[in-house]
C-alpha cells in the first residue's frame, strides 16, 4: 500500500547533449529525502516520461534499486508506460523483482486505444508489477480518457490504490458512488486548481511545486486536507513558490530554479524549452 499523502514527481535529469543523467536525478531525490520528503514519483509525469526510451528507464530502475537508504527509507513510485504494451510488460516485469514501492501506470498516447483495449494493457500491467498501482489518466496530453466505468472496474483490483487526475466533479462523484472500497484515493496532478479540486473529492497530490520547496508545498497541502486555518504568510509564501512554477512550462522552470540551486538538472528535451 502506498501511505504517503503527498508525492513529488521528479523532473529527470538530463546532459547537456539531452542523454540521461542518471546520478543527476537521484542526487535530487536524495536532496528531498534530507528535506523530509518520504514519497517520490520518477518517470511518471512532468512531461518527460514518454521521452524515455525503455533502455532509460530500465537503467533508472536499476540505479534506483542500489540506493539502500532511499530505498528502506521512501515510497518511490516509478511511471510505467508506452505506446508499446510489450515495453510497458517489460519494465513492469523489471520492477516486479526490485523493493521499490509502487507504480504509476500512464495510457499511451495519440493512439487512443477503446477502453476495452486499455483495460487489458491495464491488468496485464498490474498483474506483471504485482506493485501497489496508481491509475493515470491524462486525455488533455495522451488524447485518452480513463472512463469512470474502467477505473471502477480497475479499483475491484487489491494492488489498485487510486487514479491520478480521474477528471471533473460528475465523474469524481459518479466513481465513488461506484465503489466497494473506502481505501481508493485521488490525486491530483500538480497544485493548479488545487483548491476546488480538494472540495470535491481529491485527496493525494502528484506535487511539481514541491521539487522547489516540499516543506512549504507539502505542509500547505495536508492543513487543506484538514481543513486547517492556513496564515497569511503561509499563504504568501505557497503563492510566491506558485508564481516560480507555473508561470510559464512548469518543467521548465523546476529544471531552471534547480539548476541555480546547484543542482545538475539539466536542460529538457526539446523541442521543450526550446526558444
């Protein structure tokens, strides 16, 4: 089971020639860890997980798998997906061997598969990982939509722990009305709208703002489940961290306040940040 309210989906770090760089993204995730971050998300969002061919992404697993303090000390949650389900089989069955966490298990995109199709790459997935699994439907980037019907039918699976970015109020409504479970969580992906989204159903974020500042991002998140007064200087400062991200590629500017920070982020693939 994956415990962690908040998670904070790390951006991968890449050479200056657009290659891997592997230490690079796990000397960030060590970075939060030192900040007090429990739960993070590599390879599952942030844009860049279909920029990853598989080789990439069997070597993250492999090095994240030699990390013995990240490893017995956080929830790390790996993406798994591709517009080839026998490659999505196959780092699911990479990932079934190792101690990490739990997977995020991302639709391919522009193909648009029937919801059919999708929920058999879905089980076939989850049975292969055998890893607590987070849904993630994303039809504003992969052109597909998770219907509110297969996310029900995915949640009668035990290893199915919740949906990241599920949809609007009707369809978050309609899904719990549908389930014969309490333990089904929601995520949303990224702090915008935040708020609303809060008060009508989602309960666990997919942090990008809290690779700038997790404390701050994460201690305002869980006062917001609570229904917690949040100050005005708390407030200021989550607006002032907003501002920093999400005015303009949020990627983008993650990679950037990093890279000023020291840290060796590197650049996006283009054509992201291009201009």
């Amino acid at each position: 089971m994956l415990t962690e309210n908040v998670h904070i989906a790390v951006p991968t770090a890449f050479f200056e020639d657009e290659s891997l760089n592997t230490q690079g993204t796990i000397s960030h995730i060590k970075d939060l860890y030192g900040q007090g971050i429990t739960s993070v998300l590599v390879s599952g969002t942030t844009g860049e997980q279909h920029s990853l061919n598989l080789q990439e992404k069997m070597e993250l697993v492999d090095s994240l798998e030699q990390e013995e303090e990240l490893i017995n000390h956080m929830e790390i949650i790996v993406g798994v997906s591709s517009i080839r389900q026998k490659e999505a089989e196959e780092l699911a069955e990479k990932i079934h061997s190792t101690r990490l966490s739990g997977i995020m298990l991302g639709y391919p995109p522009y193909i648009i598969p029937t919801q059919k199709e999708a929920l058999t790459y879905s089980k076939k997935i989850i049975h292969l990982s055998n890893k607590p699994t987070i849904l993630y439907n994303n039809p504003n980037r992969t052109g597909f939509d998770l219907s509110a019907k297969s996310i029900m039918e995915l949640s009668g699976m035990d290893l199915v722990v919740g949906v990241k970015d599920a949809g609007h109020r009707e369809k978050i409504q309609e899904i719990k009305d549908g389930l014969d479970r309490t333990d089904f969580y929601f995520y949303a992906g990224g702090e915008e709208e935040l708020a609303e989204k809060v008060s009508y159903g989602y309960d666990r974020l997919s942090s990008i703002a809290g690779n700038v500042s997790p404390k701050i991002v994460s201690q305002w998140f869980e006062k917001m489940l609570k229904d917690q007064q949040v100050s005005e200087e708390e407030y200021m400062e989550v607006e002032k961290v907003f501002g920093q991200v999400y005015h303009g590629n949020a990627v983008v500017n993650v990679k950037n306040i990093l890279n000023r920070k020291g840290h060796s982020m590197g650049n996006c693939r283009s054509p992201i940040g291009n201009g």
